[in-house]
C-alpha cells in the first residue's frame, strides 16, 4: 500500500497479494478492526523461547532488578517496529526493497547475510524451545525433539493459499494461549507487586554486572529482533486503503497502525514481564538463584507452583516454540524478495531456514550435552543483539529521507531517539565482543 509522499500527490493504493480493503470513509471502529493484525505478526516473535532464557536466568539471578530492562527493550521496539510500518506505508517498500535501492552490492550483501542470520539464530532458539516443549511434555529425548521440530513445515504447507486474516488468526490464539498460561502462574505464585514497581526503575542489579550487561543484551537481542523490521514493513502494506486523497487521511492510516503495533506490542511486553516476575518470584526470592535454562525451571515450578502450574508452562513453550513456523518464513521470504528478488514457495524457504537452523542446534546439544540448552538460548539472543545495528541503520536512513518518504520523514526529536538507540545498542555491542575476546 502505497500513501501520497506529498500533500497533493493522488492516493493510489499498490495491491499486495492476500490485501484487505479499508474505506477511507469507515468509522474509526471499522478501521481498527481492518487495520488488527500486522502488530500481532510481529508480537510473536518477541515471545519466543530466547525471550524465555533470558527472562528466566534473569530473573533467577537478579529477582526483579532487571524488569526496567524488558521495558526499556520493549519500548525501544514498538519505537522502531512503527518506523519500519511507515517506510511500508508511505513509500510502499519494505525494508530491504528500500535497502537494495540505496546501497550498492557490497552493502546489499552485508545486510543480507546479517539479516539471514537473524532469522537462523532466531530459529535456532524456536527449535530448542520445541524440542524442550516436547521433552518437559511428552519425555521426548532433547536430540529427538530437535529432529521432530523439521516437521514444522507441514504447519507451513498446510497455510499455503491462505489470506493473512487466517495466518493472523493463527498467531492471535498463540498468543493468547501463552498470556494466558502466564497470567494465570503469576496468580499462583503471588508476587510482591510493589517490589515488582521497584524492579521498572533502572538501578544497579547489586553483582555480577558482567553478567546483568549480558542479559540485558540478551533481552534487548530478543525482544527487537532485526528479522522483524524488515517482516513489518512489508505485512503492513497488506491493508489497503481505499477512497483515501488528503493528508488527514494519511495520517488517520498512520494512527491506525500506531495502535495495531501499540497495542499487540504492549501484550508481548506484559507476557516477557511476566516470565521474569514468575522466575524471580518462584525462584530467587525462594533461594534459587542459579536456575539458568528451561528445563531446571520446569522442574522447579512443580514443588513451588503445582504440577497445573508446570503443565501451564510447558503448553506456553509449545505455543512460544512454533511462533516463528510462521513469522519467521514470512520474514525470510521479504528478505530473499527484497534483496534478490527471489520469489520461492514458503514451505521451500522453510525448509531453507529451518535446515539452517536445525544443524547448529543439534550439534551444540550433542556435543555440549542437555544441560547445554539454556546457554545456547541466551547466546543466540546475543547474537540477535548483534545483528540489530546492521537493520536499524538503513531503517533510520530511509525513514529520514526525503526522497524515500517526501513530507512524512520523521521529525527532528524522533530522529534523535532512533539514533541514540542505535549508538546505545552499537557501544553495548561493541563493549560485549571486546570483553569476550579479551
């Protein structure tokens, strides 16, 4: 979908396959509920099993010290998550559309290889978290468990022809079933909200500061996944505005998708703070602060919060487990489209991405044994961290261009927040690689 780029410039919509039409003229009710739907795309990711590592662990180790972080994070992503949903808009490009026009090869290959290895080292986390879904649930070996995860793909073919309305519909139960499954584990474990009110507040987590920085690069690397910029930009374009030609228009599209991304963001947000109140609650203020993976707070659960409680905990993974069947193929299919203007079947681009993703995550669990499950969650969120500054460089370039966006480039105080969180992720990173070499 395409907006005017100036104020008289005719509004002529681009039709996008599985696009749903919205009447300029429809109430503001109608809107939303046309307009519903990419934000919860979108929020999937941001509460897949890296996000339950590094919640987990921190949560354990620093009780609720670290909950400013998943807000801060969360925050910092719907920010860029409704930069990236108006390059969509406006100029009617995705990400990396907008990148193969700006750079030249060398920094549309760097962009690409980067963005790849987002989508794998966030597929390496949806396999471990399945694959320990179907071993806490079923008693599924973990090394067996990784292998049934390549039969994700019959979800894929089995969505094949099917409008984004049922895809969307998909995610929102995934959704709902693990804000549920959290909602209700919290109440069971009776947290101390105003300590919980504290832990919002930036402070010093009072030791290990090497590790907090860790995990809150964790948190950041999970929660504003760069796979994600590019998936919003393009899924955005699916609605369709009809009838619209003025400027109010425009902006009353813009709102719109505001609060779609506001909205589905802010639940991912509660669902991430969830999962660290629930850890620090029924672990660190308990006495166990060394509970750094998945599997050990499964087990710990039960005694504390009932088998029902553990059981809750093992669909949510499930349900977290297979969020990226569907976003992260979206996402990769844009890249490929984007970068190559490659177009193949998604089940074959799963097939790819899954491929990818399963080798590394089988060999790590193998040769470093089960127990090493949970590093290689966190670590796979630190490397998403990474990757993070590779997206938001060419975002912030092309949403502040004239000649991508015309007058709906951003304004001055907004070019000021993108750019200082990219020097606060890029220094943050930068600080982690030379400690680890050093």
């Amino acid at each position: 979908m395409r907006l005017p780029t100036t104020a008289t410039a005719p509004f002529c919509p681009t039709e996008v396959k599985g696009s749903i039409t919205i009447s300029a003229s429809a109430s503001v009710l109608a809107k939303l509920k046309r307009f519903a739907g990419p934000g919860l795309l979108v929020a999937i990711g941001y509460m897949d099993p890296g996000n339950w590592a590094t919640d987990i662990q921190a949560g354990s180790q620093f009780g609720y010290a670290l909950l400013w972080v998943v807000a801060f994070s969360s925050l910092a992503a719907i920010f860029l998550q409704m930069l990236a949903a108006r390059l969509g808009l406006i100029a009617g490009k995705d990400l990396a559309q907008a990148s193969y026009e700006r750079y030249g090869p060398f920094g549309k290959v760097l962009q690409w290889i980067t963005a790849e290895i987002s989508i794998i080292a966030c597929d390496i986390a949806e396999v471990i978290g399945c694959a320990l879904a179907f071993k806490l649930l079923f008693g599924i070996p973990l090394a067996w468990g990784i292998v049934l995860t390549a039969f994700d793909t019959v979800i894929v073919l089995g969505m094949q022809g099917k409008g984004f309305r049922q895809v969307e519909a998909i995610v929102l139960g995934l959704i709902s079933t693990m804000a549920l499954c959290f909602l209700i584990q919290v109440i069971m474990v009776k947290p101390d909200w105003h300590a919980v009110a504290l832990g919002l507040i930036p402070g010093n987590p009072g030791h290990d500061h090497k590790d907090a920085i860790i995990l809150a690069l964790g948190i950041i690397g999970a929660t504003i996944m760069p796979h994600n910029l590019y998936l919003h930009s393009s899924v955005v374009q699916t609605r369709r505005v009809i009838g619209a030609q003025s400027v109010h228009d425009v902006e009353s599209t813009l709102n719109m998708v505001r609060i779609d991304t506001w909205a589905a963001l802010l639940i991912a947000m509660l669902v991430n703070g969830a999962i660290l109140v629930l850890a620090a609650t029924a672990f660190h203020y308990s006495g166990h602060t060394e509970v750094a993976d998945i599997e050990h707070a499964y087990t710990l659960i039960t005694p504390i919060a009932g088998a029902a409680a553990a059981w809750l905990f093992g669909i949510a993974l499930l349900a977290s487990g297979q969020s990226s069947t569907l976003t992260g193929t979206i996402a990769g299919q844009v890249i490929m489209d984007g970068f190559f203007h490659l177009k193949i079947p998604c089940y074959q681009r799963r097939l790819i991405t899954r491929g990818l993703a399963l080798a590394p995550a089988l060999v790590g669990v193998l040769w470093l044994g089960n127990d090493s499950a949970g590093k290689l969650l966190i670590w796979s969120q630190v490397l998403l961290s990474l990757q993070l500054p590779f997206a938001m460089w060419p975002l912030i370039r092309s949403v502040s261009d004239p000649k991508v966006m015309g007058r709906y480039t951003i304004n001055r105080p907004s070019r000021w927040v993108a750019w200082s969180l990219f020097a606060v992720i890029t220094v943050t990173n930068l600080w982690l690689v030379e400690g680890v070499l050093g």
